[in-house]
C-alpha cells in the first residue's frame, strides 16, 4: 500500500468549537516500537463534544497544551496496518486489521514533558493525548500496545463501519458483564455466581436511546425470556420495535416496549412477569429520577445497573435502604469497557449474535465530522454517525441500518 506524505485530520488546536478544523498533515513515522495503520471506518462518540469544550482543562488531557500541541480527535474506530516499527516486526504485519480500545490504563511513555504532574498519571487515551481515529492514518504508540489495547480482527467479514462501532457496543456489553446474580440449589447449598443477565429472566431497559439499543442488541444474547424497554420518546420505542422485533421473535424473547406516559411501569411488570418484579433492571439514561424510578422494578436477588452517566451536581439520587436491605439488591455500575470487552464484541459480531450495523443511521467522511459532532451536541442525532476517512463525498446518508453489502456499494462507488 503507498502511504502519502500528508493526510487529511480533525485536530483541536485549542479550546471549543471555533479551534476545531479539518487539516492537511504530515503523516506521521512510526517509531521502532510503534505502528502506522490506515483508517478504515471512525465513529462519532458523545465524549468529543466534552472533550472540543474543555480543551486542556478536560481531565484525561493532564494539561497537555491543545494550542501549543494539537490534538487528533476520535475515539472510535477500525484500522488496518500499514507500516510497522522495525521492533515490532516479528509480531505485527502490514495488513492485519485492529480496533483500539481508546482507554490505555498505562502511564505516558511519549512526550512525558507536555503533561502536568505526568508521575501521578496512570492512564491516557486516543483522542486525547494519543493520535485519534478522525484522520485517514493513525499512529500505533507504545502505551496502546503495551497496555493490550490493540485488538486483532480475526473475522476478517466483519465491515470497517461495524468494527468501528465496536467500541461503544462494548461499553454495553462491559455494563451486562458487571451483573451478578446468586443461586442456591437448596438452602443448605453453597451460593453459585453466574455473571450477565439473568438466562430464562426477566429484563427491564430504562431509556431507548443509542445505548439503550445497544443494550437491547447484547441483552439477547443471554437469552431472557423477555425485554420491556422503556422510554417517554415514542418514536424510539417505534425505531426500537422496527429494529428488533424480528431477532426477538426467532430467539423466543418476548419483546415489550412502552412509554410510561400511557401505562403503569410496574404493574406492567408484574402482569408480564407472573406478578414478579424485573431480575434486571438497566437504567441507560443519565437522569437521577428514571434511577430513583427504577429501584423499585427490582425483584428480590435482582440486579439495578447504574448505566447511563449523571452530570455533576445531579448525581445525588435517592435511594430507598430497606429495597437493597430486604430484598438483597445487587447495584452496579459501568464506565466505558476494557480490552477483553471490545474483544468480546469482536467475537459476539462474528457469532452474528448482536448486529452493529443497524445502530448506525449516518454515513459520510471526514468533511463531515465537525457537522456530525454539531449534531450529537444538539441532540439532533439518533443512533451512531460512521466516517469513512478515505473516501469523498458531497452528502451525508441518512440510514436504517448499514449493512456489509451497503459498505461495499458505498466504497466501490466512491
């Protein structure tokens, strides 16, 4: 593969919105321990727009001087080696396709200088002081290798724009991973464990967003016996129904969605559940009172997971001690996935037992990057925006679901 001298990025040359462009740079050399990969496929993530507002200030950025030192953004993506560092060559060739998971639990190894207090940092990340994927090369450094967050595609089938959604997926799959449930074949038997949601159980998802869906999509696979999904937007319910009733219906899952405006939540619950309540509840929206709600669609021994982030100075919620108490209530929670989550997606992909294609409803390349951030600042964009990098377009798509054959005909005819 010829590589360019320079590439096209999406770089934040300071703070907010007005110091953010598409520009043409050097692509960079990799270094002996480091590696060079082509962009295949990026997403737009929720993170960038905190990230574009803060500038220095933003946590993961220790400092870093955006103005001084731009910054690749990108979080999200697929990559295919192009160039690999001459001490790595033995394990690594060009060819071989990746995801990167974006958190590298790792201290600096790289411009140590440019942090503040860089001995107390034990974690950096891509699209912050590593390079991002919003750029048509990526450059491979030594944290992100040494930290195990560099994941081989094996299933060579899977579409760029599928592994590049891969990351957030597997914050979903990460949040499932944390539920644990105990059992006891008779009293006086030890207590067993099993992890995930509850097999043949009951589950509850608050909120019908794009995680909320993701979290519909990777919930099948521990094959419940029903979904009730939730949201006060219909026309999510609506997209939620249309993109999973059908999977739902092959697997013998009972899926449920309703708005709560029009019925009682649990008296919903117990007529579905043979007046049970939920052995899982997943709260995928940041609101203090859909968590204060969702504590009591519990069962006894279920799990309430604490999905969807809540802002500062909102994150108070109140929570009833005598359900947890009583009850013996597992509460959990989640922030992003690791390295074995993203693997995992990887696999559950190639299994074809959850389907990243239909969480996508925007295609376009990396002119529209700025515009697709705008959009998810304003709420104006349901379900995941992908960039092809590579490829040069006039229009934004706007989709239903993005299919290996859909990327095909979109890559062939660019």
């Amino acid at each position: 593969m010829s590589i360019p001298k320079t590439m096209r990025a999406l770089i934040l040359s300071g703070q907010g919105f007005g110091d953010l462009e598409i520009k043409e740079i050097p692509v960079p050399k990799p270094g002996p321990k480091q590696l060079l990969a082509r962009v295949d496929a990026a997403g737009i993530c929720t993170s960038l727009v905190k990230l574009i507002e803060q500038g220095p200030k933003h946590s993961y950025l220790y400092g870093w001087n955006t103005k001084k030192y731009p910054i690749i953004l990108g979080d999200e993506g697929s990559i295919t080696l192009v160039e690999v560092g001459s001490e790595l060559e033995d394990k690594y060739k060009p060819g071989e396709r990746f995801c990167i998971q974006p958190s590298v639990d790792i201290a600096p190894i790289n411009h140590r200088e440019r942090y503040q207090n860089v001995d107390l940092i034990e974690k950096v990340a891509v699209s912050y002081s590593l390079p991002g994927h919003l750029a048509e090369y990526i450059l491979v450094t030594e944290e992100t290798i040494q930290a195990d967050c560099l994941l081989p595609i094996y299933d060579k089938s899977i579409p760029y724009a599928h592994a590049a959604n891969a990351e957030p997926i597997s914050c979903c799959v990460s949040g499932q991973d944390h539920h644990l449930h105990l059992s006891q074949s008779k009293p006086t038997s030890k207590r067993q464990v099993s992890k995930g949601l509850k097999k043949d159980g009951f589950t509850v998802i608050v909120g019908a967003g794009a995680m909320g869906r993701m979290h519909i999509d990777i919930a099948m696979s521990y094959l419940p016996r029903a979904i009730l999904v939730v949201d006060f937007i219909s026309d999510r319910l609506e997209r939620s129904q249309k993109l999973f009733a059908n999977k739902a219906k092959k697997l013998g899952i009972s899926l449920v969605l309703i708005n709560p405006k029009e019925q009682d939540l649990i008296k919903t619950i117990l007529k579905l559940n043979k007046n049970q309540l939920a052995d899982d509840v997943i709260v995928a929206v940041g609101l203090a009172k859909a968590v204060e709600s969702a504590q009591h669609y519990v069962a006894r021994q279920g799990v309430l997971n604490l999905f969807g982030g809540l802002k500062k100075g909102e994150d108070s919620v109140a929570l009833d001690a005598s359900i947890i108490h009583y009850k013996e209530i597992n509460i959990t929670g989640s922030s992003g996935g690791s390295p074995w989550d993203l693997a995992k997606t990887l696999e559950l992909m190639s299994e074809q037992k959850i389907e990243a294609g239909k969480h996508i409803s925007r295609i376009g390349d990396l002119d529209h990057a700025i515009d697709f951030i705008k959009m998810v600042k304003n709420k104006e964009l349901d379900g995941k925006a992908m960039i092809y990098p590579h490829r040069s377009t006039n229009e934004i798509l706007s989709v239903d679901g993005w299919s290996a054959k859909d990327e095909q005909r979109y890559l062939t005819n660019g």
